[in-house]
C-alpha cells in the first residue's frame, strides 16, 4: 500500500513538474504578455501509468551519435506538448514519434554547437532567468527559485534548459543566420514583381462624372450618351472645370458634390472604373469610357504611392520577407546535413 501510494505521488510529482517547467521557460523567444498561471492539471495521461519504474524510464529508446535519449525524456516532452497544447486532440503514438524526431534534432543541434566550441557563459543565462522572473513578477531570484521548487523543479534544471536553448540559438545563427543575405536587387525584383499587391490598400481621390443612356430606342439613347459625352470631353480639356461641370451634367449620385468620390481605398470601387482611375496620373482625366452604367469620364486628383517613407517600410518588410525565406530553406538544409552525417539508431 505504501508503495503503490508512493508510485502515485511520483508520477503526479513528474506530472506537476512539467507542467511548471512549461509555465517558467516557455515563450524563450517572445518576452511579451502576462506570466501563464501554473495550473494543476491533474495525474498523468493514463497512457503512462505503465511506466512508473524507473528502469523503464531509463531505458534507451534512441542514440544519436552515441549520446542516449530515454523513455523518460521522451515522456517529459510529451507531457511538456499536453501541457502547452490543451485543446490539441493528436494520436498519442502519433505525438510521441513528433517529439522524438524533435529531441532528435535538438541533440544534433547540441552536438554541433559542441564541435563549433559555442561557448554560453553564465551571465547569459542568468540574463534569461532574468526575461523569466519578470513574466513571473518575481522580485529576487529567491522568491523565483522558491515557486520553481513548490513546483517538484530545482533551478539548476530550468538553467539547464535554458543554457541548451542559448547554445542552441547561438549555432543556428552561425551555421544559417550568419550566411542567409538579401540584396538590393533581390529586393528591387520582388518590389517589381508585387508592386500591384503591395500598392493594395493605398488610397488615392478622385472625381467621376457619369452620362447614361436615356430614352429609346436603345441603340439611340446609347448614342445620344456617347455624343453628350465626347462633348463634355471637350469642355474639361478645353479648361472647364470638372466640379462645375459634373453639378451640372452627372448623373451619378456625387454630382452635387461636384463628382468627389472622396478617398478611396484600391478595392473598394468597381474594377472597371477603378482601372480607368488608377492608369492616370495625379491631375489626368480620362477619355470617355462605357459600362454597363453609362459612359464615365474620370480625373485623378492625388494617390498615394510606394515613394518616401512608405516605399522605404515596403523594402524593409520585402528585406524581411526573403530573408526569412531563405533563412527557413537554410535551416532546413543544414538539418537535413547534419542528419546524414550522423549515426541515429531508435529503439522503439
């Protein structure tokens, strides 16, 4: 009975533990948001109940490059995932052969910051604990340590994974960070070649005057508009100006604003006059052209464009864009390398 209530609390105490450890070092990367509450989730996942001796813990399920990874550890992540991931429902099997391709490419990663001597120095990883305490509003390390440990962790464990995590960042950023480059003419032949999605969403002011059909016959009342006008055409290149003459000849419900569609964003008008639009420049009037409406004559007034400030945020977030493209293709091959040159043998 002793046993078997000692059993329990072990397994409820690795349960516990990870759930804290979860709440203390996840978000390494982000440092925004309040802490997460640590939260009793209950007992392990029943799946588990069969793995309460520690020599089954132990047992070694893969060796990568002849550095062990055991039951527990893979354990661990998975309660580490549930954990993190309460709403994911996923094949428990299917879970577990993620995370141990995960641990896998960690220990790789480990292995090559070993060969390439990154060294993490304790001032590091004390900064870190120091990201950590705040999210946590601890006020010393003490008062830090002290919810680590009611939670079954000791801080030595948590600035183990945090110095891995350290080791880890610093050897991507010199085997892929360190080589990925984005020139300018890469980025003068994205801008060239999404010039017309990257434009979406600025604005630009113009004027429209409509002359529909009236009358009929048809073919008649369509001809009477295109003669009226080619003839108010005529006027607006001749100096007329074009709000007096749209108070006066539209028919589009902004005649009596003179025709100001106001500002617009590039979308929110019918394409087909909205291309009539935006082929002029600032001040450009349009030849008289026909929809379904009418005919319409159009003037620009102002747009915005990719120019100044905006055109600089544009090739900064393009900079952005491809190196992270790259970055990702980088990082992809060099895992794939250092797996080839590696022995993996798993065990399970």
């Amino acid at each position: 009975m002793i046993r078997e209530v000692r059993s329990k609390r072990r397994r409820r105490g690795a349960w516990l533990a990870m759930t804290a450890l979860a709440a203390v070092i996840a978000g390494c990367a982000g440092k925004q948001g309040p802490p997460p509450p640590v939260v009793e989730t209950g007992p392990p996942p029943s799946s588990w109940s069969a793995l309460d001796d520690p020599d089954v813990m132990d047992r070694v399920i893969a060796v990568v490059n002849n550095d062990a990874i055991t039951l527990s550890e893979l354990q661990e992540n998975v309660l580490f995932h549930r954990s993190e991931n309460r709403g994911e429902r996923m094949d428990e099997a299917e879970l577990s052969k993620r995370l141990l391709d995960r641990l896998i490419e960690g220990r790789l990663q480990l292995q090559e910051a070993d060969r390439e001597r990154v060294v993490v120095e304790d001032a590091e990883v004390s900064e870190e604990l120091q990201e950590r305490m705040k999210k946590f509003n601890a006020r010393t390390l003490e008062e830090f340590e002290g919810m680590v440990r009611r939670q079954g962790l000791s801080l030595d464990v948590v600035r183990k994974k945090l110095r891995d995590q350290l080791m880890i960042s610093k050897v991507i950023r010199r085997k892929v960070s360190f080589r990925v480059s984005v020139t300018e003419g890469e980025i003068d032949r994205y801008l060239d070649e999404n010039r017309a999605k990257l434009e979406t969403g600025l604005t630009y002011h113009a004027r429209h005057i409509l002359i529909p059909p009236e009358g009929e016959p048809p073919l008649a009342a369509w001809d009477a508009a295109r003669a009226k006008a080619d003839g108010v055409h005529a006027r607006l290149l001749g100096g007329a100006d074009f709000a007096e003459v749209a108070r006066e000849v539209s028919k589009d419900g902004t005649a009596p604003d003179g025709g100001d569609l106001g500002p617009l964003k590039q979308g929110e008008l019918a394409e087909d006059i909205e291309g009539q639009i935006l082929k002029l420049t600032p001040g450009g009037l349009s030849a008289p052209f026909r929809t379904e409406l009418g005919y319409h004559i159009v003037k620009l007034e102002d747009r915005e464009t990719l120019s100044g400030e905006l055109l600089a945020r544009a090739r900064q977030q393009i900079r952005d864009i491809l190196f992270r493209e790259k970055y990702e293709a980088r990082l992809e091959a060099w895992l794939a390398e250092i797996k080839r040159r590696a022995i993996i043998e798993v065990r399970i």
